[in-house]
C-alpha cells in the first residue's frame, strides 16, 4: 500500500513541477517579449528624434543658403548696376573725345589749307615784291607754326584718350566678368531639385 501511496505522491509532485516550470517560462517569454518591445519602441523613438533633427538641420542650411543666395544676387544687381552706368559714361566721354577730335581735325585741316594759301600768296608776291613776299613767309611760317601745334595738341589728346578708354575698357571687362559669375550662381531650388548636385551652366 505505502509504495503505491509513494509512486502517486512522486506523480502528482512531477505533475506540479512540470506545471510550475510551464507557468514560469511563459511569464519568462512575456517578460522577454515585453522588453523586446520596449527596445523596438526606444529605437523608434530614437530614429524619430534623430530625423527630425536632420530635417531641421536641413531646413536651416536651405534657410542660409536662400539668404546668402539673396545677398549675392543683391550684390551682383548693384555690380550690374554700376556696370550699366560705368558704361553709359564711357559711351558719354567717347562722344565727347569724338566731338573734340573731330574739331581738332577739322582746326587741322584749316590750318593746312591756310598753309597753302599762304605760300601761294608768297610764291606770288616773291615775283612781284620782295617786302611783301617777305611778309606773305612770315604769316606762312606762323601759320605753319600753328598748324604743328595744332596737330601736337590732336595727337596728344588723342593718345591720352587712347589710354583713358583702355583703362575704362580693362575695368568693365573685370566688372563684367563679376558679374556673369554671380548669374552662375546655383538656386536653393536647383541645389534641392538634384539631390545637392551642384549645376554648372
């Protein structure tokens, strides 16, 4: 009788550990499962956090960037602005260095056929009056001295033009060149719009 008594104790004590170790492994596995989603959660959450920021960091660079884009192509309106008007100057004091040569020529010219009149008279008055012949070389000696001052004068204003345009000329090139480097200037939009390829023209 008592080893019968035994063999049911010994069944029903297995019985109940066997119980307790399935009851304390699904609790195990609930617990593991339950932190594993708590892990998934705080990562989640983490790479929420961690795109929002890289969104705000990329709206603040775009944000920079429209302003620096605004300043430059403020920067280079003002340069072609004073481009615009340097050269409208230049077209002015050409006109003028034109007009001013045109009546220093036509002096010239004056000068040059009041030369010839003059040593016609004195090749005339030669056979007739040596005074008067005389007189007629003088006026024609002066007239010819004025003719060569006249043409110093021309030539003269002529080279210091010369060199005023050529300085005026090398200034608007380096100012047209800056200018046609700010037109290069890549928009936010094109930046963006190419997945921050930078796109020359």
């Amino acid at each position: 009788m008592k080893p019968a008594l035994i063999v049911i104790a010994l069944l029903f004590a297995g019985a109940a550990g066997f119980l307790l170790y399935r009851n304390y492994s699904a609790e195990a596995e609930r617990a593991l499962e339950a932190e594993r989603a708590e892990l998934l959660r705080q990562e989640s959450l983490a790479r929420q956090a961690d795109l929002e920021r890289r969104i705000a960091a990329e709206e603040e660079a775009r944000r920079m960037a429209e302003q620096q884009l605004r300043a430059e192509q403020a920067e280079a309106e003002r340069a072609l602005q004073q481009l615009q008007a340097q050269q409208a100057a230049l077209r002015a004091e050409r006109e003028a260095s034109e007009a001013e040569m045109a009546r220093l020529v036509a002096e010239r010219d004056r000068l040059r056929q009041e030369a010839a009149n003059a040593e016609g008279e004195s090749r005339r008055l030669a056979e007739t009056r040596a005074r008067e012949a005389a007189e007629a070389e003088q006026a024609r000696l002066e007239v010819l001295r004025r003719l060569q001052a006249a043409e110093a004068e021309a030539q003269a204003a002529a080279d210091r033009e010369a060199a005023r345009v050529a300085a005026l000329q090398r200034q608007i090139e380096q100012e047209r060149a800056l200018a046609e480097s700010a037109r290069m200037i890549v928009t936010p939009d094109e930046y963006y719009g190419s997945g921050g390829a930078v796109l020359k023209p």
